[in-house]
C-alpha cells in the first residue's frame, strides 16, 4: 500500500508541474500521433509501418546489444529511408498540404439557411432517384477547391433544385454522366469526370460511380452523395470512407453534421484563420519593407 501511495504521490507531484504550454505540447503531439495512424489505416500502409518498426527495433536493439557495424548501417538506412517515404507518399502529402491550406486560405461564408434549403434539395432528389432507380453524384464543395474537377465538365451556376438535379441525372440527358458539383450551395458544375479510389478494400460490388465518389473524397474534403442505378441504394462518401443504404432521414442528418458548422465553432475556426493570416501577412510586410537610414 505504501508503494502505491508513493507512485500516486509522485504522479500528483509530476501533473503539479504542467503548464499551459505543456498541456498544449501533449494535444498537439497526440493529435499528430492519432493523425499518424488515421494516415496508415486508410493509404493502406500497414506493411511500410510494419517494415518501419522492425528497423526501428533493430536499431534499437544493436544499440543495446553494442553491435556497431549493425547499428551504423541501420542508422544510414534510417536517414535514407526517411527522404524514401517522401518519395513513396508525395501524392497523399501533396494532398494533405494542400487540404492544410485550402482550409486557412477559404474565406467562404454561406448562412446557414441557403445551405439548408440545398441539403434538403438534394435529399429529395436523391430520394426520387433511388425509387427510379437513376444513378447520380453529387459533390459538396467544402474547404478544397475542386475548380481543376470542374473544368472537366460544363459550368452551371444555378439555385439547387430537385428537379433541375434530376433532370440532370436522366439517363437520357446530355449531362447525366459525371457528377455534379455543388458550391456555395449552388450547381456549379456538371458531368465532372472524378479520380477513381486505388483501394483495393472495397466491395465487389460496388461500381464505377462508388469508386469515383470514394476517390475524391480521399483526394479532398468534400462530401460525396451516391446514388446507385442498379440498386437504388443511397450512400455518402466522406474522407476515404463510405456510408451505405442511407434513408431522406439519416442522408439529412449525415449532411447537416458534415456541412453546417455551429456558430461557436464557426467563430473560432473563424478566428483561428484570421491570426494565422495576420501573421503570415505582417511577415510578408516585414520582409518587404525597405530599411530607411537617413544619415
């Protein structure tokens, strides 16, 4: 019992002594620690993480054991495999900075009810669609701007409506194949051709559409509706990761948590962008301002 109390004590003691700063130093490092594995989950790179570790113990343990020979060439190898994962995973990093930055940059304000009125547009024509069986795609532009995927469809730019979405959708319509995307809460584009998801975790029955849909969400933070002409079945696509056989209410609900931001949370994320850009800018400003010695 007393070594328990003096291990309870000493713990006490050592919480005592963080600060602030510390406190922050533990989220941060635990949130990157979480975003480590989040990345290796879904890139599908549990195999490199697992080669990782095995070097990282090797090392280790030709450290302890004194193997020289061993620990200098484990040890080169580290440094070298370091700027090889670079190599590796360029295209998900690329994606990754770029989604980093898409959010600080974005300056879009859309109020909350124009995004209501959009969201249960869209669930109505999805609804309609899945009893007709009308395959379709839809795409919620959000932080990520998506203007290189637009380019490869035709520009819209009109209110979101049910029908003007099932019309688009109609098999028969020059405009039904590809998918349609919707910025500011307004049809910006349509018959957008998507990257296709390199995943090889999916099921086998899902088509074009679905892997489509799967793609650009790992390639963005948009949020992708699918609905399937063969089934009928609605589904949602958010970060790598898909939601199938939704119902009006849950696709509503589903939307509604990934799109509209509370106002609290709006404020600080608001905030948040405005000090980092103040900062960036008084920078700049200070970089560019030219010395003045009058002598």
């Amino acid at each position: 019992m007393e070594s328990i109390a003096g291990i309870l004590n000493t713990g006490m003691s050592y919480i005592k002594t963080i600060g602030f700063a510390d406190a922050v130093d533990i989220i941060i490092v635990a949130y990157l620690i979480y975003k480590a594995i989040w990345f290796v989950r879904r890139t599908n790179s549990r195999n490199v993480a697992r080669g990782i570790l095995l070097l990282v113990v090797i090392l280790i343990l030709s450290y302890i054991m004194g193997l020289t020979m061993i620990n200098f060439l484990m040890r080169r190898a580290t440094e070298l495999g370091l700027i090889a994962l670079v190599v590796l995973f360029q295209p998900e990093l690329r994606r990754l900075l770029e989604r980093v930055g898409s959010s600080l940059s974005t300056n879009r304000s859309i109020s909350t009810p124009v995004l209501e009125t959009a969201i249960s547009q869209v669930v109505q024509a999805c609804s309609d669609m899945s009893s007709s069986r009308t395959g379709a795609l839809i795409i919620f532009e959000r932080a990520v701007d998506l203007g290189s995927i637009m380019f490869t469809g035709t520009m819209i730019n009109a209110d979101v409506s049910a029908e003007l979405i099932k019309n688009l959708f109609y098999n028969k319509a020059p405009l039904h194949d590809g998918a349609v995307i919707i910025r500011d809460a307004r049809v910006a584009a349509a018959s957008c051709v998507l990257p296709l998801t390199k995943s090889q975790n999916l099921s086998k029955d899902l088509g074009m559409r679905h892997r489509a849909g799967i793609g650009l969400s790992e390639q963005s933070d948009a949020v992708v509706v699918i609905v399937s002409e063969e089934t009928g079945a609605i589904s949602l696509a958010v970060d790598g990761s898909l939601k199938r056989h939704l119902n009006a209410a849950s696709l509503t609900q589903l939307l509604h948590q990934e799109l509209i931001i509370d106002e609290e949370e709006k404020d600080w994320k608001d905030r948040a962008k405005e000090l980092i850009r103040n900062i960036f800018k008084r920078d700049r400003n200070g970089e560019k301002e030219p010395k003045n010695d009058n002598i």
